[in-house]
C-alpha cells in the first residue's frame, strides 16, 4: 500500500492505550502522518465529533453508539464496529454496514477508497 493516508487517533481512553496504539502503527508503512488527540468526552463540546470536525476527519471507527451517532449526524462517514457488549439498533435502522473487527473496517475503508 502507498503512503499517503493522514491518520488522526482520537481516544478517550488514551492514557491507557497511547503504547499500544503506538507500537502497532510503528508496524505499518501506509500512513504519512498520524496525529494523536486524546479527550475526556465522548460527545459534544469537545467529544470526538467536535474534535473530528476541528481535526478535519471525514472518517470515524469505533463501536460507541452515542460517538457515532453523533459524528453520523454532523456528516462524517463512520465505520462501526460490533462489540459483543452493546446494542446497535440505530446503526440496522439506518442500514448501516456492522463489521466485526477493526481489520475488516480497515479493509472495507480502503476498498471503498480504491
């Protein structure tokens, strides 16, 4: 794959997970730039949606209803990622795709892209 994607990484979680996520992207080669952004609010002022929208970001995956949900609505194009934990009704009223991991909506993004 040719470099040229700008990823931004916007966790909520961040503290807990900025290793790992860091020492997994270091493994790839596809991305030009990756910019790391971390917040204490899922939505609204200052959730990931207002931060997608500050950042620029056309794209969202995750597996919070209420962060998508919202992103969807502000227009950004989500990828939604089946936890076995949660509910996902807004997502097949709206006939949006489910996928089962982060691998398959990775894939499904740059098909799409192609």
């Amino acid at each position: 794959m040719e470099k040229g994607i700008e990823l931004v990484v916007c966790s909520w979680c961040f503290p807990n997970s900025r290793k790992e996520v860091l020492a997994t992207l270091e493994k790839e080669d596809w991305f030009t730039q990756v910019t790391f952004i971390s917040t204490t609010e899922r939505t609204g002022a200052g959730g990931k949606a207002a931060l997608c929208n500050q950042y620029g970001c056309t794209t969202i995956f995750g597996d919070g209803m209420d962060i998508l949900k919202e992103c969807h609505e502000q227009g950004l194009e989500i990828y939604c990622i089946r936890n076995p934990n949660k509910a996902y009704s807004s997502i097949s009223d709206q006939r949006l795709p489910l996928y089962t991991s982060f691998a398959d909506a990775v894939k499904a993004f740059f098909k799409k892209a192609k």
